[in-house]
C-alpha cells in the first residue's frame, strides 16, 4: 500500500472522521443522563431562589421537595390541565398562539404562608432572559424574584442576575386595586414611593426594558387564574365572616 498516495491519505481522514464522530455521539450519549440531572437541579435551585432559599446544587432535590408543594398546569383560560408543570420549556412555548400555550406554575408554602412561583422567559439585548417571581399569598405582593441570561453585557444587562437589582423587587405589587399593573424597571431610577417599579441598571437599557417586557407579558398570562383565585378568596372570607358573626350572635341570644 503506497501511505503517500492520495486516495489513502483520503481514506485515513475518512475513518479517522467517523471514529472521532462516533466517539463524540457515544460520549454525547453516555452523558446526556447527567447534563439532564444538573439542568434539573438547576432550575430547582433557581425556583427555590425565587422564595429566598438558597441551597447546593447537590442537595436541591431534597429541599425542593420540602418547599414545593404543588406543581399545576394551566392553560390560557386559568383552568387546570393535564401535565407535568416542571417539564414544561417555556422556549417552546412562546413560539405557539397563546391560546395553545400550556403555563406552569409553582406552589410553596414557608414558614405556613403560601407562594405562587411563576415561571418568566423572555428577550434581552443579545439574547434569552429567563426567572422566576413568586407572589404571596394575596396574588399581588412580590414575594420574590431571581432572573438571568444566557450573554447579556457583562457589567450592564447581566447584572439582572445580581441580588442588587433582584431584591427591589420584594414587596412590589402587581395590582392597584383590581387593575393589573406589572413591574416596570425604570431607566435612571423609579419614582420614590412607586410600588409598581424599581431602578433599572445603569447603561442596561434595553435589558431592564426587556425585563418590563417580560413580567408584563407573563404574568398577564395567569391573570384569569389570579383573578379566579382571588374571587374564591375573598368568597371563603366572606362566608367565614357570616359564619363568626352568626356563631357570635348565637352566643349572645343563649
């Protein structure tokens, strides 16, 4: 066999191209079941983030079951669905109508009070931003919030993932009175005493712009499921009030 020849120096890089493809395919494969875990674990994390729990990444399993209590599925009416909530990629979702998109949502209970963790995906400057806010349990005020992103700025728009600009958000609102009004992340700064706005990020304009976008345009996803909820609630007070007062006039009469 001539080694100098073309057509073997052609068929060498050939087979050397297939075993190198079909070594990356098999190490591709092999890992694939641990990629999966550490992205499992991350969203976790970020999740329990969301309602001011830190934790490993190799013990988030553990107290994510602690914390988390439901798991539910809407859809674009607020009614339950069929489906696992945490499998659900927003990614895919926003590419459909939303009357067909599926909207998972979160429940955690702390300290005895519950959370309502909504998931947020969105756009940024050079591309994807993403997070989680949870509400409390009036489905108004901010319990909590954690964002991120996959190549803003470093220094301006990736600061979004920096507890500076996320903490802010804690005791915001969402509704004034029964008008739904969102976040807005305010260029130089929110007005004092707005409780539907924080301070953008010096020099990250269109990031904190993309950020407003993205909070208004999912949570008004839930708004027929917050409203629902909310009507329900304030129909059980109601009812527990006649009921205090019924048992208290009772008292009285005897």
């Amino acid at each position: 066999m001539n080694v100098d020849s073309n057509s073997y120096t052609f068929g060498f890089a050939t087979m050397m191209v297939v075993i190198v493809a079909a070594l990356l395919s098999y190490a591709a494969i092999e890992l694939k079941p641990f990629q999966d875990t550490n992205i499992e674990l991350e969203k976790q994390q970020n999740i329990l983030s969301s309602i001011g729990v830190d934790v490993q990444r190799d013990l988030a399993k553990e107290v994510y079951s602690k914390y988390i209590k439901q798991e539910i599925v809407l859809n674009y009416k607020g009614e339950e669905v069929d489906g696992d909530a945490f499998e659900i990629e927003l990614k895919k979702e926003l590419k459909k109508a939303n009357s067909d998109q599926v909207l998972p949502l979160f429940i955690s209970n702390v300290d005895g009070f519950k959370q309502y963790i909504i998931p947020l995906r969105g756009k940024g400057l050079w591309g994807p931003i993403w997070g989680f806010i949870a509400l409390e349990e009036d489905l108004n005020t901010v319990y909590g919030a954690v964002f991120d992103h996959k190549g803003e700025t470093p220094g301006l728009g990736a600061e979004i993932n920096q507890s500076f600009f996320q903490e802010p958000f804690i005791g915001k609102s969402i509704f004034d009175g029964e008008t739904f009004k969102s976040i807005r992340v305010v260029k130089g700064g929110a007005p004092e005493g707005d409780n539907y706005a924080v301070d953008g990020i010096s020099g990250g304009t269109i990031t904190s712009d993309g950020v407003t976008d993205m909070l208004l345009e999912r949570l008004n996803m839930y708004l027929p499921y917050i409203t629902r909820l909310k009507t329900e609630m304030e129909e059980e007070k109601i009812i527990t009030e006649i009921d205090s007062a019924l048992i208290l006039n009772d008292s009285l009469i005897q």
